[in-house]
C-alpha cells in the first residue's frame, strides 16, 4: 500500500506498540482508533525529553527552564493553528479533552458574565443538536436547558446513517447548532458547510465535535464554516489529557471565562478581576504542558505522512472492510455501507450474537482489539432498536492484512454461536 | 487459550436454550436490575411457598451470553429448592466471581454453576454473570418483606 511515500509497514515500525505481542504469542490486531489512538516514538520522545530536561512551569517561571517550557508549549499552539488553518494561533484553546471544549462552549450560554445577545439564553430559546452525538455532545446541552429553561433539540438520523437534515428544525429562536463532524458510531461525515450555512443566516453560531475527523481529514477550520471546533489529542497520536478549542477569534472574544484561576487573569482585586486576552482567557490554573507539547510533536508526525495520504489510506480500508463485511453473514452494518461522506468507523451487529461476546472472542482468540457497547452515543443505538454495536475503527498504521483478521475473527464467532 | 474456557459448553447451551424464561404469575416479589456498562437488564420474579420453598423463578431480559446463561442456570438450580439453600448458593457463587480466577469453586454447593468459574478471571465481565444472582438476591429479600 503505497500512496506518493506513505508505506503503512514503514509507519508500523514508529509504533512501538506493534512490536509486542499479546500473552499466548497472539499479534496485536488494533482496530479500536476511533476511541483513542497509538502512539509513535516520535511523540514519546518528544515528551520524554521535554519531562527529562526542560520541564518547568509555563508562563510564569523567570528562569531558563520555564522560558524552555514556555517556548515549547506555545510553539505546540502554533504547530496545531497551522494543521487545522487557524487565521490566528490565539484561536486555539488548550482544554484537557474535547468533552472540556464543547463544556466550555456551553458554559458561555446564559451566563450573566456575559452581555453579547449571542450568548444569552433562556426560555424560548433552542439548541440544536443530533441523534448521533456522543454523550459528550448531548449531556452539556442538557445540562444548560436544565439552568435556562432553554428548549433543546436534535436533527434524527436516517435508516442508512445519515443525518436526517431539516433546515427547518433551525429557526429565528436557535442560538446555536453543535453537531458531529464526523460520526463515531456511524462513520458518516455531516453536511456542515449547509447547515453552517442556514445557522448563520438566523444568527446562530455552529459548534463542531471534530474528534472524530481532524485525526483522520485534512481539516481546514477556517473553510468549515463553523464558528467553534472541539477536538482531543490522544485520537491523534497524541496523548490524553489535552484537547482543543478552536474559535473564531471574535467568538472567543465575546465568551465569558470558564474556569476561573491562574494565568487566566489580567489583574484581580478582592471584589472583581479583569480576564487575559484570548487563548489564555480558558486556560485557568497551570495547563498540561507536556501533554500539549506531545500534541505539537503528533501533529509534527501527522504533517509529516501528510494528512492527504492518511484519508486515502483509510479510505482503502474503508473500501476493503465494506466489501469483506458484507459476506459475514447475519452482520447488519450500523451506518453508510458507501464510501461517500463516511470515514474508517463501522459498527455492526452479529444476529442472534451479543457485542461483548464478539468483542471478547476476537480479543482472546485473535488478539483483535475492537470496541463493543453503545460507545457513549446510546441515543443513536435506541434509533437502531439495538443495545449494542461492534465496531472497528481504523488509522495510518492499519492494514488490509488486519481487516481480514477480524473477518477471520467473527467467522469464528458465529462458530461458537452457532 | 483463555477465551473458550469461559465459554464453556453449558453456558453456550443455556444460551441457546434458555431454561424457564418469561415471565410468570403468581409472584411475591418482581424486581428490574441494570448494568449500566454494557446495558444488560433482567426482571426478575420470585414466587416462595411454604417453609420457604421457591415454587418459581421467572425473568425476562436481554443481553451477553454470560448474563443470559446465568439467568437460565440460576432458574434450574433454585426452582425446588428453598430459599436458604439457595442464598448459600449464591454467596457461594458470588465468592468464586469475585475471586479473580484464584478461588476454587465448591462443585458440591454450585452444581452447574460451577461452569461460571472462567469468567471470574474477566473483570470486566463478571457482573453480566452476577446480574441475574443479584436480582435474585434483592427479589427473595423483598419477597420475605411482604
């Protein structure tokens, strides 16, 4: 497999993980990306060194180790302004996950801290959402209409995974619209640049939950059409513990503080303070540095296969896995069985067998490691009727070779089951 | 390798053939567990007759191999019995589930529960096999209650 240099066993062997074998001599057969991703030397190392010899506090220390740490962890918001298109490297937000952003993002809704009209909000108002989010995209807005009295509600999804789009659901009264970018159930990748569109045409602002598409697209914030973009680094070959807010840096601006704390402020009194202009206005308290250091360095690596070439090889996959699943017999796709506007995520269900027992003899039998469960997107799974799906989920360092182990996998599944 | 030896050849049957399922009147006590991880439920009814003698237990639900099979044993092995037999039965049971695959089962006490011991050695998956036990648990205390 090779597209203009990328050679997916030349990216294996950056993966420490694919050199170790599982108890009992089984290969390790990774197909679980989509809920959080390995991780390449080059981020390892990049941390390590950052830990063994230029670790210190960020924006504060007066002294050499803290102008390193300060350099390298700014340096890591300009690498991820650059990967993403960001017009401005304030527009990123550190957070220490995507749940944290799209938090933060709801958080600045009715909030008497704020006077802009775009972020008041109380009864009569609506928030759009979708039936394919993932918790972390459904439960903060619950939370909020809970604390306003704001009404929400959500676009469906068709019988083939699709968002089931009605302009109509967006009107004068919605204030904003926070969807996926890209399924993590269903793999579909949304029709953003429309509904973008009709969100501001009633002066709504969009919300994107990106986690599942900057790992895996060539994502050019800037030309989405969304106001704000929340995404996580571990799902990057980053590590966990730091996530992103991308903002257009007039939203941010308009955005009361979330977090209250250090190096968030400008100047404090006993009665009131003044905020840091953006980003640092929601980086409350000392940030994970390292941890955001290591997103530069993954996002370096990323850069340097070329983002191009990570969509086209997961594409291939893709296109190999929808051909291999559809001669298992008694698996029902959860979502699009084409190509078009999906990514490398298919779930499924094996009739008459329960995903955790799929799950559990692909791993103990065949050291496949895929995801069961409702995969935080229960909603989605009550719209299927089911509990439960399987899924696999694929990246860079995946193979054909490994696909055909998990349909090896689950021929043996119904084996047992038969 | 480990996996099959958790599914044993009981459990598969059970699972297949699943043993008093549905449910029954009359009933002294109906209760409705979850596992919210995974989203395995069971209701559960229980109906006690003299000297403590459990006359029926009857459930509905939905879920792994390992919760459905533990459901259809647990019919089996208490319908007959009475109920302080079979709640030594089933701290029997939950003492070898949650021995992490280090506790030796007592057979004479278990019966066919005894194909249950692999799971134990799978965190993750011994509560689908306690679900059904545990609503058992809370349907005979409610039972008495009454």
């Amino acid at each position: 497999m090779t597209y203009d240099g990328f050679d997916v066993e030349k990216i294996r062997k950056d993966f420490p993980v694919f050199s170790r074998e599982l108890p009992d001599g089984r290969p390790l057969v990774y197909l679980d990306s989509g809920n959080s991703s390995q991780k390449p030397n080059q981020v390892i190392e990049t941390m390590r060194d950052h830990f063994a010899l230029h670790y210190s506090n960020v924006g504060r220390a007066m002294h050499v180790l803290g102008a390193e740490s300060t350099d390298a962890y700014e340096n890591a918001r300009d690498k991820v302004a650059g990967f993403i298109g960001a017009p401005s490297r304030d527009e990123v937000v550190f957070t220490k996950n995507a749940s944290e952003a799209l938090n933060l993002v709801a958080y600045s809704f009715g909030n008497p801290a704020s006077t802009d009209p775009r972020f008041t909000l109380g009864p009569g108002d609506e928030i759009v959402i979708s039936e394919m989010e993932h918790h972390s995209n459904i439960v903060p807005w619950q939370l909020l209409v809970q604390r306003t009295g704001a009404t929400l509600k959500w676009f469906g999804v068709t019988g083939d995974g699709r968002l089931d789009y009605d302009p109509g659901l967006i009107t004068e009264r919605t204030k904003i619209v926070s969807i996926a970018h890209q399924s993590n159930v269903l793999g579909t990748v949304n029709p953003v640049a429309a509904v973008a569109a009709r969100a501001h045409e009633v002066g709504a602002l969009v919300l994107l939950d990106a986690s599942q598409s900057v790992p895996h697209h060539p994502v050019d914030v800037a030309g989405l059409g969304a106001d704000l973009v929340a995404f996580t680094g571990h799902k990057m070959v980053g590590p966990s513990g730091i996530g992103v807010l991308w903002g257009r840096a007039e939203v941010l601006e308009a955005m009361p503080p979330f977090l209250g704390g250090g190096e968030m402020i400008e100047a404090v009194w006993m009665d009131r303070s003044t905020y840091a202009p953006i980003p640092h206005k929601f980086e409350a308290g000392t940030p994970p540095i390292v941890e955001a250091i290591g997103l530069g360095a993954a996002v370096d690596y990323l850069t340097g296969v070329g983002m191009e070439a990570v969509e086209a090889h997961e594409r291939t996959l893709t296109a190999y896995a929808l051909d291999a699943l559809r001669e298992v017999p008694g698996l029902r796709l959860i979502g699009p069985d084409t190509l078009e506007e999906r990514g490398g995520t298919l779930s499924f269900t094996l009739e008459g067998i329960h995903p955790h027992d799929v799950g559990q003899i692909l791993d103990d039998q065949f050291g496949v490691a895929v995801r069961v469960g409702h995969h935080c997107a229960r909603p989605l799974h009550l719209r299927f009727g089911i509990p439960a799906t399987t899924r696999a989920s694929f990246y860079l360092y995946n193979t054909t070779g490994e696909i055909d182990a998990l349909v090896r996998g689950l021929h043996h599944v119904q084996k047992v089951f038969a | 390798m480990i996996g099959e030896s958790m599914y044993q050849e009981l459990i598969l049957e059970h699972y297949k053939h699943p043993q008093g399922r549905g449910l029954r009147e009359p009933y002294d006590a109906e209760v409705h567990h979850v596992n919210p991880t995974c989203g395995d439920e069971i209701t559960l009814r229980v109906k006690v007759g003299d000297a403590g003698k459990i006359l029926d237990v009857s459930y509905d639900g939905q879920g792994c191999s390992i919760s459905q099979a533990a459901a259809s044993v647990l019919h089996e092995l208490a319908t007959g019995s009475t109920v302080e037999e079979t709640l030594s039965v089933v701290d029997e049971f939950t003492r070898l589930m949650q021995g992490r695959g280090k506790v030796e089962a007592d057979e004479e006490v278990l019966g066919d529960a005894v194909a249950f011991a692999g799971v134990a050695k799978f965190p993750a998956r011994v509560k689908c096999a306690l679900l059904s036990w545990m609503a058992y648990k809370d349907a005979v205390v409610r039972s008495a209650a009454t």
